[in-house]
C-alpha cells in the first residue's frame, strides 16, 4: 500500500492501542504503515492497512534495537518516527542527533520529555505555574518515607517516579492501615527494576512516591488528550474513565466523552510552553470527588502516542496525520486540518471500550458476585445506547483481524497464568 503523499511512517509495539489507531489512521490517510515487531501474535502485525513488518531486536534491549533503528533509518531516509511509550519517547529524544540526519521528526528535547515523564520533575513545574496536583512526597531515606506516611495516613498510593525505562514492575500499590510503612514501601521498591542507562542518568528513580488515594478514582479519572502545536495552543478532546481493571488501581477500560474544561487546557498551555512541549499528548487528571465534584489535580502527562488515541481519531482529532504534517513542514495542510478538528463540537455524546474485555469483565464480576443483575444490565445498556457514537478500541469492520488476534493472544494468556487471571477479574487487585 504505497502512500499517496509519497510519505511513510515505522511503528512499533503492534500489542498497543496507540500503535494500531496510528496504523490505520495513517494509511487511511494515504501514508505507508511499517512496523518494527519481534513477536508474530499481535494485533497491529494482522492489519490489512499495514504496508510491510520488519523484524527487529525487543525494544526492552535499548542497546540492540537503537543500532537496529539506526541502521533502518541509513537504509530508508525520510521515514516518520514518532514514539509509541515513555521508552521510546525517551530514547528518540536522547538519541535524536543520531536520528534527524535519517528520519523524519517532531521532538522536543530530552529535558523536555524527561521533565513530563518523571513525576517529581513535573510536580515541581506544576507547583511553580500553581497547576494543581494530588499531595505528593518523594523520599529518599527511611526518615522521609515515615514523615510521609505520617502526612499522608493510610490509605496512600506507592507509584513508581516514571515508567522509562521500567523492565520489572507495577502501576502502583495501595497501603493501607494494616500495612507497615517502611516494610510496603521497601517491598515496593524491591520489585521495580529498571534500565541500567536510566539508573546511570538518574539514580533517584529507583526510589518510588508517595501519594494521596482518592477512593472514588475508579470512576474519576478525567483525561484531556490532543495536538500541542508549535506555539503551544491546543487542539483537543475530553473523556472520563468510567470503568477500569482492576476497578480499585487499573488501566482504563471504559470512556465516556464529556466537555472540554477550558480552564484545564490553559493551564496544559501554559505548562507545554514553559517546559517547551509540542506534539501529541494525553493528560490525566484524578477529581478530589467523584460526580465532578472538586478540583481535578494533573496527575500524568503523555508525551507521545497514546493507549485510547482512536478515541480522538474517531471524535475528528487526526493526531498522527497532524503530527507528520508537522515534521514536514506542511504548515497550510496543518492549519487546514486543526481548523477542521476545531469545528467538530468536543462535547459530542461518544464511547469507547474493547466489547470483547468489557463482556469479559463485566462476565466474572457477575460470577464473583462483585456486579450485581442490575450493573450488568446499566453496562449493556452504555455499551448500546443509541445517543452514543460507540468505538471499540481494536474491532473495525474494515479491518477484522486485529480484533480475534487480540481475543484469541489473551485468551491464551490468561490460560497460562490463572492466577493473573483470577486477581485482575475476579478479585479486583
């Protein structure tokens, strides 16, 4: 499928969301779709959109798949490169020198990126713009672990300080009263495991924070996602998490669109700004109640492609496409394009789920007894409301296959690992 503009873009991780709404959308769009993939059962590698798949090292090995990028990038100038996850963010901006001289790219700076994927980093930004955020400790001894403790009274949320570089670990955990502080914290710490080039970059991240819990976060979560141009404004889209899993401290299964705070993305403006940030982005904010109830307090920033993205591709938000007429220069075609996305009302009534998880889901808490006849019935009815434009994250009539690969991949690893199974589904943890 060569592109009609001549252009091409190389992804990679084919099992993320983000990957395949780029995929399709950018090959929607007249660009050819390669993917750099090492595992044969994922879904991006099915698509009938994708041009051609390349065999490469595991992106966990920095080492061997940058010299493997390199290497593509010397063979095939001018491709689109445009990262997928906070690993790739960061390496494409560490090693940009390296890259622009083949590729083509939009990318601030490693500063930049480093600064909005370390959460102390970005808190510290935050609290000199007076943008607000979840009351955070950040230790570095056993003395600050237990003053933190103590200011925050269980329960408290351990999150690691960024997911860069993060071979070994987890989203985060909740202590509770029950717990001994020192000891989950320690424990905590022991299990996250990361790259040895981050470590020599920044030792502290093997230190993990120390958070305020909101308990009505399940269904509280406010995400605003988008285009930041050159000059900082934002072209974007608002949704709610409504459903996650684990439904206590989990990823986002369930959306709902709902209207842009214009007060939020001034102060996103005036943080993509100070730290010098453009491109594609998602920010996530916890509500202090749920109901919308409060001030909603930033908690992430995204500095790259992102797990929903095709909820915004489907509510008239191009961001791939965008992103590449960026790269190229092509400041009409992406006046054009952002004027387009700004017509289209952002509080248009919309959803956005994976069916098949979500039945899954919605399956074992009955047999658990944690989703009551009731529930179920409110969820097929969300999940069929005629208001709604509903899209589901992996099906798409035109391109099927994505879909039962990522049934069929799943499947089989909840078989190999029940007790995975068993936690997530059924017990909630």
């Amino acid at each position: 499928m060569k592109g009609e503009h001549g252009a091409s873009t190389l992804l990679n991780l084919g099992d993320y969301g983000g990957t395949l709404a780029a995929l399709r959308l950018m090959a929607r769009r007249g660009v050819s779709v390669h993917l750099a993939e090492y595992r044969r059962w994922v879904p991006s590698r099915h698509s009938r959109f994708l041009s051609r798949t390349l065999s490469c090292p595991p992106p966990s090995d920095w080492t061997a798949f940058m010299q493997w990028l390199f290497a593509y990038g010397e063979a095939h100038p001018g491709t689109f490169l445009y990262p997928t996850s906070d690993d790739m963010a960061w390496l494409y901006a560490q090693y940009a020198d390296r890259l622009r001289p083949h590729f083509l790219l939009w990318q601030p700076s490693a500063r930049v990126i480093y600064t909005l994927l370390n959460k102390k980093l970005l808190s510290q930004v935050c609290d000199q713009l007076s943008i607000a955020v979840p009351r955070t400790y950040f230790p570095t001894s056993r003395e600050e672990i237990e003053e933190g403790s103590r200011q925050l009274k269980a329960p408290y949320l351990l999150k690691p300080l960024t997911q860069i570089g993060l071979k070994i670990g987890h989203k985060g955990r909740i202590v509770t009263a029950k717990d001994d502080p020192h000891s989950a914290y320690e424990a905590f710490k022991d299990q996250l495991v990361y790259q040895p080039e981050l470590l020599a970059y920044d030792e502290t991240v093997a230190w993990p924070m120390m958070q305020e819990y909101y308990a009505g976060a399940m269904q509280s979560i406010v995400s605003i996602a988008g285009f930041v141009a050159a000059d900082g404004s934002i072209v974007a889209r608002s949704s709610r998490k409504v459903l996650q899993r684990p439904r206590r401290l989990g990823i986002g299964l369930c959306f709902e669109s709902i209207p842009l705070d214009a007060a939020l993305v001034k102060d996103l403006e005036r943080l993509c700004r100070h730290v010098g940030y453009y491109g594609i982005f998602e920010a996530e904010f916890i509500e202090e109640a749920a109901g919308g109830q409060g001030r909603r307090l930033l908690i992430d920033f995204n500095p790259r492609y992102y797990g929903q993205m095709g909820f915004e591709i489907a509510r008239g938000l191009p961001l791939p496409y965008l992103a590449l007429l960026a790269a190229r220069g092509s400041g009409a075609e992406l006046a054009r394009e952002l004027e387009a996305a700004r017509l289209i009302p952002s509080d248009r009534l919309a959803t956005y789920s994976t069916t098949w998880l979500l039945r899954l889901s919605l399956f074992a808490g009955w047999i658990s007894r944690k989703h009551s006849g009731a529930e179920l019935l409110r969820w097929r009815r969300w999940r069929f409301d005629p208001r709604h434009h509903y899209t589901d994250a992996v099906y798409d009539a035109q391109d099927p296959r994505p879909y039962f690969i990522d049934m069929l991949v799943n499947g089989a690893r909840y078989l190999r690992h029940p007790r995975d199974f068993i936690r997530k589904f059924f017990l909630d943890t």
